[in-house]
C-alpha cells in the first residue's frame, strides 16, 4: 500500500478509487464466471440451440430455419378459409340478420341463387370466394 502522505494528493487518492473499482469489478465477473450455468442447462432453457453446426454458422442456420417456418406459415395463412366460407360450412355461427344480409350479398356477386322453396341455397362454385367481410 502506499504510504499515507501519498493518497492526500488528488491524482494519488483518484488512482486508489480506480484500483478499487476495477478490483471490485474482477471479483464480480470471476463469481460470475464461476456460478454460471452449463451448457446443457441452458439448452433446457431454450437459451442455447443444440446443433451440431460450425459457431460460425450457426447464425446462418437459424436464419435459415426462421425463413423455412415463415414460408411454412404464410402457405398455411393462404390456403386457411375465408370468414364466408367458414359460415356456409356451418363453422362459424352467425345471427339470422347477418346470414340474411350474407346471402342478400352472395346472390348480388352471382355466388349462389336462391331456392325458390326455401330449402338448401343452390352454389354456384364448390366454396364461396374469400372476400374479406
């Protein structure tokens, strides 16, 4: 340590502080890097992909599966059934005024014509297009 005259000066007792801090700092990171988890943990935790893949590229994989799942996804998005189709397939309730105002509005796109018995309504297309209602 130095002696006791020395740290009365400014320059001397700022260095002091620095050396403390950084000490302090050392500590902290060694219990750090001591306590931390293994790898296998943090593969459990989802923290870490396991892959057999090179560091470098494993970046790249990733990329590359999230490109993969979102192709994936949009093909599924597009091929789903649109709101109209879901309420003549007897999926999705709906409430005899809108069902009224439904088929009021696919008869006026030519989608389907009534029955003049009242029964089943005649489609003129396997499933109603997919206008966003």
């Amino acid at each position: 340590p130095p002696p006791l005259a020395a740290l009365k000066s400014p320059a001397a007792f700022h260095e002091q502080i620095r050396h403390l801090e950084r000490a302090r700092t050392g500590n902290f990171l060694k219990h750090k890097l001591c306590s931390r988890p293994e790898r296998s943990e943090l593969v459990r935790m989802h923290i870490l992909q396991e892959t057999q893949a090179e560091p470098s590229l494993q970046a790249t994989q990733m990329k590359l599966k999230r490109a993969r799942l979102a192709d994936d996804l949009n093909e599924k998005i597009a091929k789903r059934p649109g709101p109209l189709e879901l309420v003549e397939k007897k999926i999705l309730p709906v409430d005899s005024v809108i069902e009224e105002l439904i088929d009021v509005t696919l008869v006026s796109w030519g989608v389907f014509q009534p029955s003049q018995t009242g029964g089943e309504k005649q489609f003129l297309s396997k499933s109603v297009c997919h206008p966003q209602i």
